[in-house]
C-alpha cells in the first residue's frame, strides 16, 4: 500500500505539460450504454435525482448533471446511424460491457447520496478512502456500470 499512496501522491502533484498548445476546459458529455432503458431512466430520475433533457424511445435519454451532461444510450440502436438521416449527422458508436463514471459530491452529499442508494436497495459495493483523504463510494446502475461517488479533493486540491 506504501507503494500505491507514493505513486498517487506523486501522480497528483505532478503537472503535465500542454504539448499542443490546446487543451480542452471540461468534460462537456459521459456516455455509458444500456440494456434497458426503462429501467435507467427510473434509476437516474428516482434514484439519483437526475434531470432529464431530452429522450428518444428505444435509441437514448439524457440528464443534466451540474455543469454537464450524462448520455444513456441503447448500444444495439447506436452502433448504426438512425433511419431516415437525421440533419445532425451524429457518427454511430457504442460500447460493450460495463462502464464507469464519477459524480462529483461534498462529503455531505456522499452520506444523502449514501442514504438514498441504501433506501432504493441499491448495494455499495466498495467504500474507499484515497490517500489524500478523499472518499468514495462504489455502486451499480442496472445495467451494471461502475458508478462512484467521489469527493472532488479525490482529483483536485483543495484551496
């Protein structure tokens, strides 16, 4: 474990330099795929408390999260484009097996986020304190994706 808490602690307070001069400013859209996309949308609306923006029956429903977006799609509908060419000309893509993603929370919103998976049922599967002191918690969507909760401080100083 000394080992591992070296490497991240030296991990964290390394900068990388910008070899292109470009750099994106955030993470705009996560994509993660579904098998049923009744079941994630009652999830993520009733579980998670997440807003929804926009859906297509059957292809994809997509939330509001803070500053950003989270994308659900069917991954059998979006490896082809859809029929008829819609005007925005989206490439298809897809993905298989189970993903992973991370909503950023305060210590507080970890414990109600906590709270409110325990009283949907939903099991935790694993609780980590990072070596910078940073928690997170570990759990599932229906279709098996890795979510997290995390402390921002698990990736950012805090100043």
């Amino acid at each position: 474990m000394a080992a591992f808490t070296a490497y991240f602690t030296d991990m964290m307070t390394q900068k990388t330099a910008k070899r292109s001069g470009f750099s994106p400013a955030a993470v705009l859209e996560t994509a993660l795929y579904v098998d049923d996309l009744v079941a994630a949308r009652q999830f993520y609306t009733e579980v998670l408390g997440l807003e929804i923006v926009t859906e297509a029956e059957g292809r994809h429903v997509f939330f509001r999260v803070g500053d950003g977006m989270l994308l659900l799609f069917d991954p059998v509908t979006t490896v082809a484009p859809p029929d008829p060419p819609p005007a925005l000309q989206v490439p298809p893509h897809g993905a298989t097996g189970p993903g992973h993603m991370c909503f950023s929370v305060t210590a507080e919103g970890l414990q109600q986020g906590r709270k409110a998976l325990e009283a949907a049922g939903i099991k935790i599967e694993s609780e980590v304190e990072w070596p910078n002191g940073a928690l997170s918690i570990y759990f599932r969507d229906p279709a098996g994706n890795s979510l997290e909760f995390a402390e921002p401080r698990l990736w950012f100083s805090e100043s």
